[in-house]
C-alpha cells in the first residue's frame, strides 16, 4: 500500500494481518515538477486547486466556503479551481449564490500545464477529507508553490512539514491561508520545506523498493522450499 494510513485503514476496515501489508510510498516525476524561476507577474495573491470537483470526499465546496471568508475580511485574491466539467456540480451556483467575484473556474487541466499551473500561484490549497496519498499538494510543493492542505487521510503523513495542514474545515482553512498571506515568512518556509519534503517521493525510490520487496518474497520462497 501506498501509506501508513492506507495500512492502518487495511487493518481496521478489512481485517488483514498488518504482518501482511508493505508500506510503500508512491513517487512524483521529478522530470515534469520542479520550480520554474521566473518574476511572479500575479496582480493579485492568486490561490490555486487542481483535481477531482465532483466526489464529496474531494471537499471542493470548502474552497467556496474559504474564498467567502476572505472576501468578507477583504482581502484581495483571485482563487482560480482546475478540474473537468465544474457545469456539471453545483460549485459554479454555489459561487453565484454567495456572489463572490474571487473564484474562477479554470476547467481540465492538462498534464502539460500542470507544472505552469501549480508554479504560477502563490498559494496551493486542497482541502481533501479523505486521501490514500495525495498527489496534487506533493507536486504543488515539488514545483516550489506554498501549500495548504487538510491533514485528514494520509496527508499529513506524506506532506509532513512540506505543507501546513490543517483540519478540512472551511474555518481552520481560512485562518490557514490567511496566515501565508499577511507573513510572508511563512510562505517563503512553506516554499523551502516543500521542495525537500517532496524531494523523499521518486518513482526510483518506488521501484527500487517493489524490487527489493519481490526479492525478499523469492528468497524466502526459495528458503522454505529447501527446508521442505
């Protein structure tokens, strides 16, 4: 499995054996996220989101609640939502509904712009109540962009101190992003503990642990066939 959470969860949910299950992260393509060093042209403090928009356990109306927040405080801020077909959820009435000119709906995202999207905010936030691992918020940080996150799932197990996670409510993460706002010594840590946190996560790694892991499983095979 591709966490400790995702162990625990196998464990409490399924009954196996946690004797049975080998923990082993998930990689990023170092290749295709990494920082792109160029002046940050936002005229507003720009919070971004990419991925699913229409599973509940994605929380993605949080975003709504958390840009109604800030608006009200006054703050200036544009947050721009990447993910396919948002015509058909409810996020664009609920936008309507709470006449808030901050958000945008930005549609699908392609992999080939992702490294620009994530790169080209000054804030990544996913407020996510569930995840078995969670690549968005990783690539976000690989790409050297500040990131909030919920800490629910296996978030703050794989994000670590790469992120400030806190719980997914849209209160715990307004107070959240307003703090990277108005510090901008928190953003610029966020930025630096992102790039090592994620820097642990390579699909090497990943392959090369699977390989060991077979090698164990064929020698012990082998082992107790002689022993037989």
């Amino acid at each position: 499995v591709v966490s400790e959470t995702s162990k625990r969860d196998l464990v409490e949910y399924a009954g196996l054996h946690p004797d049975k299950i080998e923990v082993i992260y998930n990689g990023i393509n170092h290749y295709d996220f990494y920082p792109v060093h160029t002046e940050n042209t936002n005229q507003k403090f720009t919070i971004r989101y990419v991925g699913g928009l229409g599973c509940a356990h994605k929380n993605v109306s949080a975003l709504v609640e958390v840009a109604e927040i800030l608006e009200k405080k006054g703050f200036e801020f544009v947050l721009e939502i990447g993910g396919g077909s948002p015509e058909k959820t409810i996020l664009p009435l609920l936008v309507d509904s709470k006449k808030l000119k901050s958000v945008k709906f930005t549609g699908y995202v392609p992999d080939s712009k992702l490294r620009e999207f994530y790169s080209g905010a000054d804030l990544f936030l996913y407020p996510s109540k569930y995840e078995g691992f969670g690549f968005p918020p990783l690539e976000a940080m690989a790409c050297g962009t500040a990131t909030v996150s919920s800490n629910a799932g296996s978030l703050k197990e794989i994000l670590g101190d790469g992120a400030l996670t806190v719980d997914p409510d849209p209160n715990s993460l307004a107070k959240a992003v307003e703090m990277v706002m108005r510090q901008p010594m928190v953003r610029f840590n966020l930025q630096r503990n992102g790039l090592k946190q994620a820097a642990k996560y390579s699909w090497e790694n990943c392959g090369n642990a699977h390989l060991n892991l077979y090698e164990e499983a064929l020698n012990l095979k082998s082992q107790n066939k002689r022993a037989s």
